[in-house]
C-alpha cells in the first residue's frame, strides 16, 4: 500500500520539477525603475509619519505598475493595433511581475516570454508607460496633498481661536499672575488654570506656524520640475539557471 503512495509522490514532484525547470527556460527581461516619492506630500507629514509614507508609496508603486491602464499604453508603446491589444494586455498581466528592491527606492519588471527580444521590448514599454503616467499625475496628487493641508490648516485656526478666547476668558475674569487671595489652594489651582491655559494656546499656535512653513515648502515644490519615476535600467535578458548535471 506505501509504495504506490510513493510512486505517486515521485510522479508529483518529478512533475512540478519539470515544469518549474522549464519555466525557469523561458527568457525573461527586466528593467529597473527609480522611485522619486513625492517630497512634496512627504513634506506635509510629520518625520515619523513621513518615513512610513514613503514606505507604503512604494509598495503603492509596485503593485499598481501592472494596471490596465499602464499596460495599454504599454501596447500602444510597442504598437500593437488597437484591435489586438486586449489579448496583448492579458499576455503582459500574465507574463509580467514587479518587486520592490529591499532598502531601495528601486522597483524591477520582469516579463517573461517565448521571445527573448520580445520580453526586452515589453518590459521597457511597460517601464516608460508608467514613467509617463506617473509623471501626468503627479501634480493632481500634490494639488490634493495642499487641498487636504489648507483644510487642516483652517481647522488649526479654529482651534487657535477657539483657545484664545478662552485664555482671555479666564484673563478677564481672573487676571494675570500673581493673583490675588488669601487661598493658597485657590491660588494654586488659579495658577495652574492660567498655566495650562496659556500652553495649551501656544501649542496650538506653534503647530499652526508649523503647517503654515510646510505649506509654503510644499507649494515652492510643486512649481519646481521634477519626475517622479525614472527608468534607472533599461531591459536585459535574466539569465537562465544553469542545468544540473546528473550524478
């Protein structure tokens, strides 16, 4: 009863070693991309939450690379007709993946065909698709970081406001220090209202100041040229693992 099981198992993984040998045949190119996370939405963040943006912008990047929209000027790139690109647009999102390079801002396309010319010309369309979509859209997405910081910035003043009258609320009821009374436990508690008042209003006056520099930055970034992505590596061939030779 065991050895046909183990027949079986061999059968299976004598299989799966022939098709992943084989696929592992197949050429493959890939082309290398630089990511240049938008400083001007990294800006607006604070340090922290900064370097966890440009994190997730790049897992962002290299998921949404194979989009349809991508590879469809992809294959207008490569000059497909309009009537055989559907089935060209199911070839590349079968045949071609993205990774991002750890600890890098760089983000690789690999397709993989039949045709080792083929395979190079895909993945380098593929790259200068995304390079020119990125590029389109990457001033909507700084104009929709401001939009986002100018209503935080309003919202900030109303804060700002809101903390000064009361302050001078309590100023005008209470006075300034030193107070008068004879209760030092009234005194005391005075004095730690005014003093809780008082930094609680030029907290949020100094964060107000704050988003104000970084909305000056941000829109000093947005007038200056820049590209978002840029192709760091153009395709080359990956070479095939060599044969193991039989014992």
């Amino acid at each position: 009863m065991k050895r046909p099981l183990i027949t079986l198992a061999l059968i299976i993984v004598t299989t799966l070693a022939i098709i992943a040998y084989r696929d592992s045949q197949i050429p493959r190119a890939t082309a290398t991309l630089q990511v240049h996370p938008s400083m001007i939405a990294i800006n607006i963040e604070s340090n922290s939450n900064g370097r966890q943006m440009t994190r997730h912008y790049m897992e962002s990047e290299y998921q949404t690379i194979p989009s349809k929209e991508t590879l469809a000027l992809a294959a207008t790139l490569l000059g497909i007709e309009e009537n055989q690109q559907a089935e060209a647009i199911q070839l590349m999102d079968k045949n071609v993946t993205t990774a991002p390079i750890r600890g890098s801002d760089f983000i690789t396309i690999t397709a993989k065909y039949p045709d080792p010319q083929q395979a190079i010309n895909t993945a380098d369309a593929i790259a200068e698709a995304y390079v020119q979509r990125r590029t389109e859209t990457e001033v909507s997405h700084a104009n929709r970081a401001l939009e986002a910081l100018d209503e935080e910035i309003l919202s900030q003043q109303e804060k700002v406001t809101a903390h000064q009258t009361d302050f001078q609320a309590f100023i005008d009821i209470n006075g300034q220090p030193p107070f008068n009374g004879d209760d030092p436990v009234e005194l005391s508690l005075k004095h730690h209202q005014y003093t809780q008042a008082k930094e609680t209003h030029e907290q949020a006056n100094a964060m107000l100041r704050e988003m104000k520099i970084k909305q000056q930055e941000a829109r000093i970034l947005l007038k200056m040229p820049r590209q978002p992505i840029t192709i760091h590596e153009r395709a080359t061939l990956t070479p095939s693992p060599a044969p193991t030779e039989a014992n």
